[in-house]
C-alpha cells in the first residue's frame, strides 16, 4: 500500500508534526515558554492525526471517530479531577497505556501486515526486518505495559512499596530477557508461536522486572518506563516508516534516559542497582533494630518556638520531601512562607533532585501552592547558602539532609549529594515520630544535633500551628 | 523509505532528544513526562492505520482499542501538562515589607 511508496507532502507532515513535538520538549527549558511548548505538542499530535486519516482508506470513520471520543472523554476527565499529589501514579498509568497500545497496534500489524505495507513484494509474507522491528516494538510495549502497571501499584499504594524479591530474581531476569532476545533475533522466521511466546514473556518480566524496586526508587523506575514508551512508539515508527512516530520515540526515550540517569547521579547510585532492586528492603526490618539502637539526647520544639524564631530571622530555607507530600501540607506551607515574608524574613525552598516519587514532584506540590518559581531552588544552586540561613526547616524529607551521605563510608546512602543543614543556625525537623527512619534505615545525626528542634507531628498540622502562633 | 535513511533520522532525532532535555529545567520535570507521555502516543497513528484498514476484523478492533488507549494519553496528557503549567507563577511584583529589619 501506499506506506511505502510515500507521498512526498504525507512525508513532510509527518516530518513537521515530529518538529514540533521537539518544539514542545524545547519549551519547557523554562517555565515563562512551556505552555507555548505544550500548544506545539499538541498541534504536532493534530497534524500526525489528521495527515494519517486523510491519506488512508478509511472503511470505518464512525468507529474510529467514537474510539477517539471516549478516550477524550476518559483523558480530559482524569486530567481535570487528578490531585497534583497523585501525579506519579497518573504518568505511571499514563506509560502503561502507551505500552498496552503498541503492543496492539504490533499485534493488528502482525493479522494485517498488508494494511500497513509491510508485506514482501508480491508475497504473503512480512518482510523480515519488519517482522523483528514488529518484535522488538512489541517486547518493549509489553515491558513497558506490565511495569507500569506494577509502577502504579506500588505508587497508588495498591500495592505495598516495599521490595518482594524473589529467590534467584536476577536469574530469572537475566534468563528472560535473554530468551526475548533470542526470540526476536528468531523472528525472522515466521512462526505465529515466536511472536506470541514474545508478547507472553515480556509481559512477564515487566512484571518480574519492577516488583523488587522499592517505593522510594520510583523516580528511576517512572523516567525509565518512560523511556521504554518512548523506544516503543520508535520501534513501531520503523516498522511504519513513519517519520512521526521515529522523532517522538528517539525524543521520549532520550528524556526517560535522562531523566532516569539524573535521578541516580542524585542518589549516587548506578542504574544497575536501582534496577537490580531490593534497596530499602531492610527499611521494614529497620523499624525492630531500633530499638537496640542506643538511646540519644535530642530536643523536642513547638509550633510556639519555631514560629518566634524564624520571626526573628533574616533567611529561612525550607526543604520539602515525600512526606510534605502525604500530608497535603504544601498549601499550609506557603501560607506560613507568606506570614514570614509579611515580617520581612527572606524565604527559599530547596529541592533536592530526589524528592518525591517523580523528578520534579516537590515543584509541582508547590507551584499548586501557588510558590512562586524563583523562590524554588534546586540542590547545587543553594547548598552554599545554609551557613548564611538561620533557619534550616525540614518538612517531611530526611535521607536528602542526612550528613552521614558526606562522611561516613559505610552508610548505604554514602555519596549522595545531601543539603549541608547543619550549617544552618537552627534547624527545624518535621516529623511524624522519632520511629522512622527514612527510607534508606539509616540514622540521622541531624536529629540530635545542638542546634536541631524536633517538631515531632502531622506536617499539616504542626505548620497549621505555627501559621497560628506567627498571626498571634 | 529504506532502513539507512529511518535509521538516520533516528539516531539524529536521538541527539536532538538529548541536547534538547538537557536543557528543560529541572523544575519542570514532572510536565515533561507528562508531556513526552501525551506525545510518546504518536503511536495513534499506527493504531489508526490498523483500524482504517478493512479486512481483518481481528486487526480493527485491537486497532480500535489501541486508538481508544492512545486517546485516553494524547488528550489526558496534554491536557494535565496545561494545567501542571499553568500553576507555575513569578513571583508576583506585590511589595512584601523586606526592608523591616
């Protein structure tokens, strides 16, 4: 059919939409652009659309039409009704769809492969290289499927965080991954069973793949996934030879890459071992070896204190994290940031690159909070500002300002950037309780430092109270 | 097409890709996956390729569903990334009493 013996104007459009799904990655380099950005997005999304509808025969307009409207209406509904604190489990979803739709779409073009040009010349056959393109598409839409959906899961709460780690899991995997490999590679012969046994087994080790990750490696294991959609949607762009569809795989995979490789750098830990998983699985165990844990000073403040010395002071540096997060206490945040301001108190917020469940989690909290951006700074930008602060005020984040990543060797988290809080004058910790440990299980000198206030209770509630004693 | 000239495209777009994240600020991360997620379903297309197509009716339906799938993404996806970005404001210009101490 027509796919191959392109059009040169089908050509072009395709071509235009995949510049400006660059156009729309391009604008988000800063805030002031990025809404421009998203428009190019879904221009490009328009033309790739409607350039397809119109260069094919269609025998089936209505139902295409109704398909389009019920995912619109499912899309729109959901974006509309999402709380910003449920963004990770949204995009996580988000990717599953995409892999459950290429594998689809692999599958159609494996039971019609003459709709989509594939065919030999005057054969019945698919022609090779498209057959293991078909396969590889497929293995990674598979993939991305399933592990979205445990992604999910786990991020929804649905599912316990903790890592389930099988025996032999690496094996396992290694075997796998292995044999789809193998599969796709034998692809070329065109045995249904191949292809099936290949959807079947990437299923599973989707699946097998993410369940011994940990709640708190979800940032790596959503950019990742994200990155699979994106090598998805290329490998069916090369069974299709569309342009479109090549561009926005090779761009989505590399922003997954990325992304995934910013979020280990700030972990200081390599993508194998995130990936290997079972990190944090001594968290749960950690809860019982506390208690052998040596008794040690620490001091408790109030709402009372905390609001009378950050009053008093000239610069206050917030640092939100997960558990900002879990107690929706973002909105009470900014309120407390504004009474400050009010009394002339220079507020920032620092955000460490692994904060939350998502990169970029703790901006979006903030910005729904109505924080203005240039109050947000990120980790190297403000790091050498603490020994100005006078007031360190942690809420809800604890490995990321965990001093132990700086000196000592054999702490799981050594060598992870952290915030240099004990240079701040006073430090303000809120926690649920002196029990948890944070999900790396390792002790914070932090807490029992001379200058530390542990403001132990619901994040909410503790800067509700604070925002009362600061209006008193 | 042939293979060299996709594979072209695809390793230069996998360059543009790389430049191009590099420099989305950290800020907006969260919109960019969103993004790249509404985006990434591009693969509408093949979907819609499938279920234009008559002949096998297998081959339409799991086109239908992919093109149902794929909707659900490009309008969702669009439309949450709008609205993440919409909440990010300046500072507002609004005096705060800075000079008070």
């Amino acid at each position: 059919m027509e796919v191959h013996a392109v059009n040169p104007w089908v050509a072009l459009a395709y071509l235009i939409a995949g510049v400006c799904f660059i156009l729309a990655l391009r604008g988000l380099s800063s805030p002031a652009t990025s809404r421009k950005g998203n428009r190019y997005g879904m221009v490009g999304m328009a033309i790739a659309v409607v350039t397809t509808l119109a260069t094919h025969d269609i025998a089936s307009l209505p139902e295409i039409l109704a398909a389009i409207a019920i995912g619109a209406v499912i899309g729109l509904t959901t974006a509309r009704k999402i709380q910003m604190t449920q963004m990770p489990q949204l995009v996580a979803a988000f990717h599953s769809l995409v892999g459950l739709a290429a594998v689809l779409v692999g599958v159609a073009a494996y039971l019609n492969p003459d709709a989509f040009g594939i065919l030999e010349p005057g054969g019945l056959d698919i022609l090779k290289g498209s057959r293991i393109e078909m396969g590889l598409g497929v293995a990674i839409g598979a993939i991305t499927f399933s592990g979205s959906v445990i992604a999910f899961a786990k991020l929804n709460g649905t599912m316990s965080g903790a890592p389930i780690l099988l025996p032999a899991r690496h094996a396992i995997n290694l075997a796998a991954l292995a044999a789809i490999l193998v599969l796709v590679s034998l692809f070329h012969w065109d045995t249904p069973a191949l292809f099936w046994a290949i959807v079947a087994l990437s299923f599973a080790i989707g699946f097998l793949l993410i369940i011994p990750i940990g709640g708190a490696d979800m940032p790596v294991v959503v950019s990742m996934l994200n990155s699979y959609s994106g090598w998805a949607a290329a490998a069916m762009g090369f069974t299709l030879h569309n342009t479109a569809m090549i561009i926005t795989g090779a761009l989505v995979g590399s922003s997954g890459a990325i992304l995934s490789y910013i979020m280990c750098r700030a972990m200081n830990r390599s993508f194998f071992s995130v990936i290997a998983g079972g990190f944090g699985a001594d968290a749960g165990a950690g809860g019982a070896g506390g208690t052998a844990r040596e008794q040690r000073p620490w001091k408790r403040g109030s709402a009372e204190d905390a609001a009378f010395l950050m009053k008093e002071a000239e610069n206050v540096i917030v640092i939100p994290g997960y558990g900002m997060a879990v107690a929706q206490a973002q909105h009470a945040l900014r309120e407390m940031t504004d009474l400050l301001k009010e009394h002339g108190v220079n507020v920032k917020f620092a955000i460490h690159p692994v904060a939350g469940r998502m990169p970029g989690h703790m901006n979006v909290l903030l910005a729904e909070a109505s924080v203005p951006y240039d109050d947000v700074f990120e980790l190297e930008d403000i790091n050498s500002e603490f020994a100005q602060a006078d007031v360190a005020f942690i809420i809800g984040a604890n490995d990321v300002v965990n001093p132990s990543a700086k000196t000592e060797k054999s702490s799981p988290i050594y060598g992870m950037p952290v915030f240099d809080v004990e240079k701040a004058k006073t430090i303000f910790f809120i926690k649920r309780s002196m029990g948890g440990q944070g999900y790396a299980g390792v002790d914070n000198e932090v807490f029992y430092m001379d200058q530390t206030m542990m403001l132990l209770a619901d994040a909410k509630k503790m800067v509700e109270e604070i925002n009362k004693a600061l209006t008193d | 097409m042939d293979f060299i000239s996709i594979l072209s495209i695809f390793v230069l777009a996998c360059f543009v890709g790389y430049y191009v994240v590099w420099s989305v600020t950290p800020a907006l991360h969260t919109p960019l996956m969103a993004v790249t997620n509404a985006i990434s379903s591009v693969i509408i297309v093949g979907a819609l390729v499938a279920s234009a197509a008559a002949g096998v009716p297998g081959a339409k339906w799991l086109g239908l569903a992919a093109v149902v799938l794929a909707s659900v993404n490009i309008f969702g996806g669009f439309a949450v990334t709008e609205r993440m970005l919409a909440m990010y404001k300046k500072k507002d210009k609004a005096p705060s009493r800075k000079e008070g101490k």
